[in-house]
C-alpha cells in the first residue's frame, strides 16, 4: 500500500511543495507516514490537518525539508509542532561553514525545536536509509557543499541589480522601444534543455528514492540535472532502478531548467519504445 497527497501550496501564483504520504513498511507491514515538505507558513497546518484526518493519526515517523526555500520550509516548524516527528531530517549549512539562508525559521531553529519534542535529527544525505526502503540518493556532503560555495559566489549585490533594471526600464527611450528590446533577447523558439541550469541551492535539494511493494518512487525536489544524474549514478551502483519506475516527480514544479531530455530518457526510457511509471508535476 502506498499513498501520496500532493497539497496544494501557494495562491495560485506562487507555488512550492507539501507532501504527506504513508505506505506499508516492507517488513512489518504496519504504516509508515512521513512528510516532504511544508510548503509556506499556513500550508504547515494543512499538512498537519490532513495527517489527523485522513491518516488518522498524530504522528510522522519522519519530515524531510529538502532544501531552504520559503515554499517548502516555512510551514515545517507548524508541522513540526502539531505531530509527533519522530525524525527530522534537515540540511544545516552553519555546520559546514556557512550561514542558515532559509525561510521563517533557520535549520538550526527547527532542529533544535525538533530535538527538544523528542525528534531524531539527521541530515539528508545520499546513502541515509530507513523508513521501510526509503533511501537519500542525494546530494553527497561534498556536492552539498560545493553547491552552499557556489550560492555565496553567485549572490548578486543590489548594485548589480539596480543597474539592471536602469538599462532596462530607466533613462529614457519609450515603453515600447524598451519592451522591444527586451522581448529581443529571448528566441522564437528554444530547444529542449535544461534551459541554463537551476541555481545551485535548488541543486543541494535532498533527492529520495522509495521503493514499496516492489516500485520505486523517485523524488527530485527542486534539483537539476547534475544533482540528478549524481543521484540517479548512487541508484544504479547500489541496484536501485532495477525495480520499475512508478512515479517521477518532476523537478521544481515541471521546471525547464531542471530537465532536459537525456535525464527524462535515463529515468523513464526512450519514448518511442518503453512505456514506464507516471510523470507528474506538483
């Protein structure tokens, strides 16, 4: 038995990831309920409600939060709150070097919290297993890091973006010769990549792989394609995509800078001759 909720996020213009699932551990056979995600603040009591409702218990055997991102970290602390988490599991950059960048709460807060109602915390990384057949297929510590050194290069001053938009929409010239411009730069049609790349906190993202009742289910989070490929090399080494794929979440939402089309093909097989799993967007 397996079951997974997808709840909606945002207000309809803003949208991120809240997702409750339960399955039958493979041993046991009893329920294992978990967590992906919390979505922004008030999503955490919907995520909460249907856990008491539909699942009709009080406890998460365990939370994972991805990434930092405020559409699926900023309702983790009411999650973490209204249930009974037995394990939390969550990045924490201060203790690799680097400063918490992550929504209402930092990763140290909701650790903390967490720790002090009884949680196990751990941080998600490739090879941390449990919960029935769920595996972390990714990120590895290194690339981890490597993703919070290339955040902190990367992020721009706000000189470097007030000068953009004064080229853009100051210093005289009409609407129209402006729009032009801009709308220039884009081309009429655009192959079938990953469109540049995702940012390099989207690719620290924490990739999970499950398996019950002999399918695997694989969730991206918001990673990119070389996160992805890193996590789907971990899957082929330890003989994980022998089980058939039942579901692919697509990454970031259906994001074309998360996909291309050689990552689609290695997940789901050649189109033209392989007919696998079920590719959904949240």
């Amino acid at each position: 038995m397996i079951e997974f909720d997808f709840l909606p996020v945002g207000d309809g213009e803003r949208s991120g990831d809240a997702i409750a699932l339960r399955y039958s551990h493979p041993q046991t056979g009893a329920p294992v309920v978990g967590v992906i995600d919390a979505g922004f603040e008030d999503d955490g009591e919907a995520v909460v409600e249907h856990v008491n409702v539909y699942y009709n218990t009080d406890v998460a055997d365990f939370m994972l939060s991805t990434h930092p991102d405020s559409d699926h970290i900023n309702g983790a602390r009411k999650v973490v709150c209204g249930l009974h988490v037995r394990t939390l599991l969550i990045h924490r950059p201060s203790w690799h070097g680097y400063p918490n960048n992550s929504g209402a709460d930092s990763a140290d807060e909701l650790a903390e919290l967490a720790e002090r109602r009884g949680a196990n915390v751990i941080e998600p990384f490739q090879g941390v297993c449990g919960f029935g057949d769920l595996v972390i297929a990714g990120p590895t510590p290194r690339y981890y890091r490597d993703m919070l050194a290339a955040q902190e290069a990367t992020t721009q001053p706000a000189s470097v973006r007030k000068s953009f938009a004064e080229r853009y929409f100051g210093g005289g010239g009409s609407v129209v010769a402006t729009l032009r411009q801009v709308l220039d730069a884009f081309p009429v049609e655009m192959p079938f990549g990953d469109a540049g790349g995702t940012s390099p906190r989207n690719n620290s993202a924490a990739i999970v792989s499950l398996v019950v009742d002999g399918n695997h289910f694989l969730l991206p989070s918001d990673a990119g394609v070389p996160a992805i490929g890193q996590a789907l090399d971990y899957l082929d080494a330890i003989g994980r995509t022998r089980y058939p794929l039942n579901l692919f979440v697509l990454p970031h939402h259906g994001s074309r800078h998360n996909i291309d089309r050689a990552t689609i093909t290695r997940i789901l097989g050649d189109p033209t001759t392989t007919e696998q799993g079920t590719a959904v967007a949240s």
